[in-house]
C-alpha cells in the first residue's frame, strides 16, 4: 500500500494552480493547440482566486488572478522607452509589367542589402504585417512589470494594468534561460472572432459597434478601467525584442522569435525565413492568398533581414531600420459617392438595400454598388443619397459600406426610408419579428424571386446546369418561358433559339448572319444537353437547389445521408427534424414549412415528372435508431420541468403518447415526476396542437424507424471518424470534387491542420498547412494516394 501523502500547503497549492493556469494560456496562445476545455480553465482561476482570497500574503502581483486589475487614477503614466522603438518603411504595389516592375520598393530594397552585404539572395524572416497596436512588454527576473504603448517611439503609455488583462501575454516567464531584463514588442490585437462576438452583443444591447478590429483593440487598451479591458477580449502576437540584459540573444531574428515562443510568448505562425527577391513575393502572393482566411487582420508583410551581423551593418536611416520594409497590400478601403439606395431583392425575398455608386478602384477592381446589408444598418451608418462614403471590399466579398464621412455632406439631404413595397413586383415589404431582413412577400409572384430562384438552382453546386447565367435568366423570366424551375425540363431547342432572338432584339444585337445562326443552334444544344444531364442528381444536390430558407449545403447534406429519400425529407414533421445533427428548431420549422407549401409541392412534383432522378436515394440511416425516441421529442419539446432524466424517466412508465396523456398528472408524479414538472407537463399537453404535434411526431417517427432496413448494422464508412485538410493545387480535381469524395467516404474535411487532424492532402504548392503538418508530424498524402482511394471505394 502506497503512503498517503501529506495534504499540500496552501502556498503548494497556489503555485500549482498558477502553473497549471499558466501552462494553460501558453497551449492556447502560442500553441494554438488547447489541452482544456475553457469551463476547466475558469475553474482553475476560480479556485485560485478562493484560496488567495483566504491567504491574502499568498497573493503576488504576477498572479493569474490579477489579470483583472485595480483601476488607474486619472489618465495613463508616461513610459519612456529604454530603446526606442523604431518604424518601418513602406513598399506599396505599383503599375508595370512583370515582379520587378510592380515591386520596384521591394527589388530596390533587396538589391540595396545585397550590394551593402555583399551577399546576394539574403535570408529574411517574413512576417504579417499585424494591424494593431504596437506596444512594448518590459520583463525583470522573468516577471512582467510594465507594458507601454508605442507612442511616438520614444515616450508612450502605461498601460500595464490593462495589457495584465490579455491572457496572450505571460506574466512570468517559461523556462529559465531568459536574460534578466527583457523587452518583447509586438502588436496587440482583436481577432475577428472576438470582434465580431463584440459587436454582436454590442448590437443586441443598443451599443455602439466598432468600426473594425483594429479600432476594437486600440480602444480598449486605452480603457481607464481595466476591468472594460478584460472584458473585450484581446490577443498578442510577438515580433522583435528591445533591451535585452544578461543573456546573449541568438544570432539572428527568426531563432529570436523561436526563442520568444519558448518562453511563452505567441508568435505568429505564418512566420518564416525566405530568400532573395523571389522568395520574398512568394510569401507576399502566399500571404495574399490567404488573407481573408485568417484569424485577423493584416494590412501587407514585413521582411527582416535574419541575421544580426548584417542588421548592424546595415543601420538606420532617420527612425527606420534599413534592414525591414513592410510591404503593403493595396488598400482595402476608398472613398466615393452615393448616388442612389435601392433595394435588391434576392432569392428568398430579402430586401437589401444597395448603394449605387460614383464608380471607384478598390483593390484593383472597380466597385458600382455596394451592399448596406439591411435597414437597420442603414439607419445606424446613417447613409443618405450624396453622402461622401467609405467603402471596403475584402477578398471575393461584396463590397459593402463601412461608414460616412459626415463633414462632406452636402445640404438638403434626408435620411433614407425603407420602401414600403418590392420594387419589382409592387407586394408589400414584410418584416418578420426578431429579424432584420425586409422581405418581398410575393413569393413565386415576383419576377426578382424568380429569377434568383433560378439561378440558385441551375448553379454549380446545385443543379449544375452550365450555360444558365444571368442575362439568360432575365430572358426566361422576362418574356414567360419560366414560372419555376420544373418548367427548364420542358424547354426544347425551337424555344431557345426563339427566346435567344426576343433577346438579341431586346438589347439592340440582331446577328443575322448565318455564322451567327450556326453559333446560336449551337449554343441552344449545348443548353438542352445540360440541362438533360441535370435530371441526373442526387437527393442533397437536390434539396440545396429547391432553396428552401436556411438550407445550405451542409444542412442539405445531412437530411440526405440521414433519411436517404425525397419522401422521408418531405414529410418529416419539424419536431423530427430538429433530432437532426446541426439542424435547430428554426431550421427544422424552415423545412416542414416549405414542404407544406401547396406551389413547393408541386414544383418538387413536377420535377420529378419531367425526370429528375435522385441516383443515391437509400433506406434511412441506421443511426437514426439511436437518435431518435419518444424520450428525445419530448426533451426536445421545451416543456419546463422535462429534461432528458424526467423524458426518460416518464417513456419508461408509459411508452406511447396515448398512454402518457391518458394517465394524467397524479400517475406520473407516481413515476417520480415533480408537481412542478407534471403540472408543466399538463397544461403543455392540454394545449391542442402541442399535443397533436407531439402524436403526429410520433407516427412519424415510427414510419422512419420501421423503414430503416431489419438488419443494417450502423457501418462505418471508409474515412468514419477522420479529419482531413486539403491544401495546394490537385492536379487532376478541383478542391471541391476532393472534399466532396472524402465527405462522401465518411472523413470530415477542415480548414487548418491541428493536432487532431488524421491526414494532409497536399497537392502543387503547399503552404504553411504543409509546414504545420510536418511541424506536428500529421501524415501527409500526395495526390497519387488520394486518387488511389477514391478508386479503390469507387468514388
Ligand atoms: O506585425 C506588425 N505590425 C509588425 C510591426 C511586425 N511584424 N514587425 C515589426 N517590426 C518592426 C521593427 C523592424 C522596427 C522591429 C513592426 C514594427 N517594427 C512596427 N510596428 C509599428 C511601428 C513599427
């Protein structure tokens, strides 16, 4: 028998705690690889805060529980810097032909340490260039005691009590080689995640939104309540050290920075080493690329040359290192003028209101409308007709309306007024409680509805019918050859040669040569065949194209691989549904309602009359029988007083809802039920259509059941249970074939690689997943395998 061992000092206690706490913060911030659940992590903090309160001498300043400090008095100290921290110089993108050309600021850049060093193709660290805060961290002995902001970089803030609060940032040091004084700097951050959490709440309680990340992070740094600080979260990502005393550093920037994460600092992850010229617009296009995918913003890249030998050799001109250039993406953001507001009305009726605008290069691309999201929006931002505008475009987003400039205002403008009609078809605007969108309520009526309908459901990843654009679409609609989409089946060659002619006079085009002909009859059986290769589908395919609100492909696809047929997905009650994996209430509602519908009805009807076929329809899934019983409707319910236990405690008593309505109150208060609970349970099914909702749930989930075949095992799937990233160039699939074939083979496909991922799919020019994979030595697989694996399951 072991020796019970002597109970821990409280002092032995509290150290571990705060290593744990510690250990915790470094997994999540710099190893972006959690080893707790965060309700573990508050828990620990918690039972710090306990015993430190019980053992006021145990409590020190670098405390994990002091992350929420005491509140300054007046405004912020002055911190001088004891080095100062220095800018950076900018290269921005200019017109020309080929790198060297566009990226003059970056080649001049290069060839001037080349020609100083006498080396060429140099090694840099490369960087994201954050957009933060740029702040400096002064740490003694291992302990954080002072955080200041840039300033002008001589004198800034001290903000130490609010930085105390950023869990990203280490209060005392790992590990012990770290010199006796250290200055870290980096940037301070607001990662979109948390910025959009912010503002979402933000809206929700009549707050004012931030404007943007950066602004999020660079206001509550400055909170003179650090408390407010705490609560907005902020991040921080390491870039460069300052005065550094006792320990010699390593001898270049990345080993720096590596050194930096051992000692617990997060430093970003994108950051590499690349050489020359070449290697360093690699990274740029690289970074580019992934720009809108990370978790933050960045505004361009920044390139340090690595070793500091050469740094010292290269020195500074006025307050910029010769050795770094921040390389920035072309702006995101212009200024123009708002000529009209309309409203566009998309295909499930929405009303979006539309700025119209002076014509203006963004990004390399010239930007007419951008969208103002909803009226709401509209009256927040306050936009009128001949306001001077902001607008942004970010990546393949739509433009949208960031925010007024309300000093060029002209006079006499007036603030804009939600229609009270669809401008396309003239049915009143509609809002539905709790939503912020205006909807057309014409349905099917209107014209807009219709074609974006249409073009929803000939798309790609519907019903892939190419050929099928905007233009052809309009025509269509415009001179009545389609109602809905069923109609498409019915369109023959002599109706689009037709249609193609209305249309050519329409818009002013009249080819009447016999050249034009020939292409046209081409063009009209190139249609016709597309859409006959349509007809073949399958049930997800199918069920995104209907469109039905709420329903995008993933929902799509899991309706299909749960009840395998048309006929179980259209007459499935909402309290069914809703049993569905990442389908809730509203989205389970969205469906029955849809289904219920007399025109859907129909639509769906005569697309399969005109020869729609679902080729992978299949019997219900046998893991339905573990998902759904009368215990799981009637937890899923939202009676108060019946939770899972009380569900099952009552099915087990009385196993149909005939029986458990006709027993009454006192029997299942017998059974062990509350009075509460059982009173609750009553009056819930005294109410009529609760009760007739909860019978036809149960027959229909009796019809599902007994339809999943007698003896089908719950079998798994090649890839059940695995997790797979997809990154660089297929040769011989696009990226979405891929990633269907291994959903259909049962692997979960995600975007970025961690430890739980299973394998990484690497194709033509992988990047960091690449690297991270390796880093975490997750099994990497070439085209080749993954070909070889579709073959083999005959995907
Ligand atoms: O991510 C950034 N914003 C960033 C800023 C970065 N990755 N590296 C930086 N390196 C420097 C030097 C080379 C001067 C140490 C910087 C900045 N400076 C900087 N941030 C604000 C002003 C200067």
């Amino acid at each position: 028998m072991s020796k019970p061992s002597a109970p821990l000092s409280s002092a032995q206690l509290v150290e571990d705690l705060r290593k744990r706490i510690e250990h915790a913060n470094y997994r999540y911030h710099v190893l972006d690889d959690p080893e707790i659940a965060d309700a573990d992590y508050d828990r620990l903090l918690r039972d710090l805060e306990a015993l430190e309160a019980d053992n006021p001498e145990l409590a020190t300043p670098d405390s994990p529980t002091r992350r929420v400090g005491a509140r300054a008095i007046g405004g912020f100290a002055e911190v001088r810097h004891a080095l100062p921290m220095l800018s950076l110089s900018n290269a921005f993108e200019q017109e020309g032909d080929g790198d060297r050309e566009r990226y003059r600021d970056v080649a001049e850049f290069e060839r001037r340490i080349e020609q100083t060093l006498g080396r060429s193709h140099p090694e840099f660290s490369v960087e994201p260039k954050l957009d933060g805060l740029a702040i400096s961290l002064r740490y003694e002995n291992g302990q954080f005691v002072q955080g200041a902001t840039r300033g002008d970089g001589e004198t800034g803030e001290d903000v130490t009590a609010n930085l105390r609060t950023v869990r990203a940032i280490p209060l005392r040091l790992r590990g012990s080689d770290w010199p006796r004084v250290l200055e870290v700097r980096g940037e301070i951050i607001m990662l979109r995640k948390d910025f959009e959490a912010f503002n979402a709440y933000a809206r929700e309680h009549g707050e004012k939104p931030l404007a943007n990340p950066r602004n999020g992070a660079a206001g509550s740094l400055r909170q003179l309540d650090p408390a407010i600080t705490a609560k907005r979260k902020l991040s921080f990502f390491a870039y460069s050290v300052g005065m550094v005393e006792g320990v010699e550093l390593p001898a270049s920037h990345s080993k720096t920075l590596q050194k930096l994460r051992d000692w617990g600092f997060p430093v970003s992850p994108e950051v590499g080493v690349a050489k020359g010229f070449d290697g360093l617009i690699a990274y740029f296009q690289r970074i580019g690329a992934k720009r809108d995918q990370l978790p933050y913003d960045i505004d361009g890249v920044v390139y340090k040359l690595d070793d500091y030998v050469g740094q010292r050799e290269m020195g500074f001109v006025a307050r910029a290192p010769r050795w770094a250039l921040a390389h920035k993406f072309p702006a995101q953001e212009q200024s123009t003028i708002v000529e009209a507001i309309e409203i566009q009305i998309g295909r499930t009726g929405a009303a979006t209101p539309v700025a119209r605008l002076a014509p203006v290069q963004v990004a390399g691309v010239t930007v007419t409308n951008a969208t103002l999201h909803n009226a709401d929006q509209v009256a927040r931002l306050d936009v009128r007709v001949g306001d001077t505008v902001i607008v942004r475009r970010a990546g393949d987003v739509i433009p949208e309306v960031v925010r007024v400039v309300p000093d060029q205002r002209p006079p006499k403008t007036h603030p804009w007024k939600m229609p009270t009609h669809c401008p396309v078809c003239g049915s009143a605007l509609v809002r539905e409680e709790g939503e912020a969108a205006w909807r057309c309520s014409g349905g099917l009526v209107c014209a807009a509805q219709r074609k974006e309908a249409l073009i929803h459901f000939a798309s790609r990843r519907a019903m892939d019918i190419e050929g099928i654009g905007e233009r052809f679409v309009d025509a269509l609609v415009d001179f009545g050859y389609v109602h809905t989409p069923a109609d498409l089946y019915s369109l023959t060659l002599d109706h689009f040669l037709e249609m193609k002619q209305r249309a050519d006079e329409r818009d002013g085009t009249t080819p009447e040569t016999v050249k034009a002909g020939k292409i046209a009859t081409k063009w009209a059986e190139n249609l016709v065949d597309a859409i006959e290769a349509s007809k073949k589908t399958t049930l997800a395919r199918f069920l995104y194209a209907l469109g039905i609100v709420h329903i995008g492909e993933s929902t799509a696809k899991t309706l299909a691989s749960w009840l395998g047929r048309l006929e179980w997905v259209r007459s499935m009650p909402a309290a069914i549904l809703r049993e569905l994996p990442d389908i809730g209430a509203e989205v389970a509602k969205s469906i029955e309602a849809f289904f219920k519908q007399r025109g859907n009805r129909e639509v769906v009807d005569a697309l399969l009359k005109a020869g729609v076929m679902l080729g992978d329809e299949s019997d219900p899934s046998p893991r339905l029988s573990q998902k759904l019983s009368l215990a799981a409707l009637l937890q899923d319910a939202g009676i108060n007083g019946i939770g899972l236990r009380n569900a099952e405690l009552l099915t087990s008593h009385f196993p149909t809802i005939e029986k458990l309505h006709s027993s009454g109150a006192t029997h299942w208060i017998t059974a062990g039920l509350s009075s509460n609970a059982a009173a609750n349970l009553d009056e819930y099914l005294t109410t009529r259509h609760h009760l007739d909702a909860l019978r036809e749930a149960e027959v229909a989930m009796h019809r599902l059941l007994e339809a999943i075949p007698k003896h089908a095992e719950v079998e798994a799937l090649p890839l059940t249970g695995q997790t797979a990233v997809l990154t660089g160039t297929l040769s011989s699939m696009g990226r979405d074939e891929a990633k269907e074939k291994l959903e259909a083979l049962g692997a979960k496909v995600a975007g970025s690689v961690s430890k739980k991922t299973h394998f990484v799919v690497a194709g033509e020019a992988a990047g960091s997943k690449l690297d991270k994979a390796q880093e975490l030595g997750v099994d990497v697989w070439d085209e080749e395998r993954l070909i070889n694996l579709f073959k083999q399951h005959g995907v």
